[in-house]
C-alpha cells in the first residue's frame, strides 16, 4: 500500500465527509434531541445508508444515475422532502420538562438510512475520493474495496464526532424561551444545509 497516497486520502476523506452537509446537521439536531442513547439508532441507519451510496460509487452506479438523471432527481426530492420534514421536527420539538419525554419519529434507523442513501452531497465525495487516489498499485478491485473500507471507518469516527456534538448542547441548561430558539436554529440549519447540498 502507497503510504503517502493513504496519509493524503484519509485526510481528503476527513475534510469531505466531516464538513457540514444535511446529514451532520442532522446528526447534531438528533443528538441534541434524543441524546447519545436515543440517537444511536438513528447514527446506525444513517451508516448503513452512507455505507450503501459509498459501495453503489464504487461499483460504478453513480455513473448509471447520471445517465438517467430523472433517478438522481427523484432522489434528491425525497431527501429534501425527508429534510424539511426533519426540521419542522426538530424547531417543533417540546422544551423544558416535555422535552424529556421527546419524540423519536425523526431519529428511526430508516429515517437515517433514507438521507444517507440519498444524500447528493455524499455520493459527489464518494466519486470524487475514490477516483482520485490510487492506494494498491496492481489490483483495482482491491484498490476499490480498501478505500470504500477507510471511508466507512472514516464516516463513523466523524459521525460520532458530531453526534456527540448535539448530545453536549442536550446538556445545556436553557429556559424553555432559548431551548425554543435553539430548537429553531438547529431546524434552520438542517434547511441550510440541505439547501446548499441540493442546489
């Protein structure tokens, strides 16, 4: 294996998929919602969704998305509808002591498995990772498999990063008025982010 080219692609991986983009404005409003426990469950379907798109590139089918462009549209609609859907949700949510209680519609493992697996901005640094690095000379498949592996890893150590990032605002005490305003912003930020991914 090409250490120089592995040092390089993990940290194009790091910056891609760690900035924000609607999947970890997500991540941060479910943490801050459901917590760490309440929001695993959500995280995992978020994986196996990413985990998905990121095999699908490998295998060549974004190229067969982009020869039938009605597909990738019909799936960017239903990850923008799921999102706005998620920010009502979230800017919605109870405060104060209702909040406790909380509602998890928007934190089931199919709610994130559905915006990993169609989420535009992923598949486009997927393409763009595993096209632009060569770590095993000689053997494309197994070039292939290496990296769709350390892009998997990399998804799940920086998901968790920013899953934890919305359980520590859970834990900030706020009156009910700024857990209110909280609530909003998060909501704003999931359509901010999915607006600049979906554009």
């Amino acid at each position: 294996m090409d250490e120089a080219a592995l040092g390089v692609f993990l940290s194009a991986a790091v910056g891609l998929l760690g900035s924000p983009g609607p999947a970890i404005a997500a991540l941060i409003a479910v943490g801050r919602a459901r917590g760490l426990v309440g929001g695993l469950p959500y995280f995992f379907g978020l994986q196996l969704g990413l985990a998905t798109a990121a095999g699908m590139t490998a295998a060549g089918q974004l190229s067969l998305l982009a020869a039938f462009p009605s597909a990738l549209r019909e799936m960017t609609i239903a990850a923008t509808v799921y999102l706005i859907y998620l920010a009502y949700r979230i800017a919605s949510s109870p405060v104060g002591e209702t909040a406790k209680a909380g509602n998890g519609a928007h934190a089931s493992p199919a709610a994130g498995f559905l915006l990993g697996v169609t989420n535009p901005k992923a598949y486009l640094a997927f393409a763009s990772l595993l096209a632009s690095y060569t770590l095993i000379k000689g053997s494309a498949q197994q070039d292939t498999f290496t990296k769709w592996f350390l892009l998997v890893a990399v998804m799940i150590v920086v998901d968790v990063v920013w899953l934890y990032v919305g359980v520590s605002l859970r834990r900030l005490i706020l009156s009910p008025n700024r857990e209110r305003a909280l609530n909003v912003t998060l909501g704003l930020t999931v359509l901010i982010a999915a607006g600049l991914a979906f554009v």
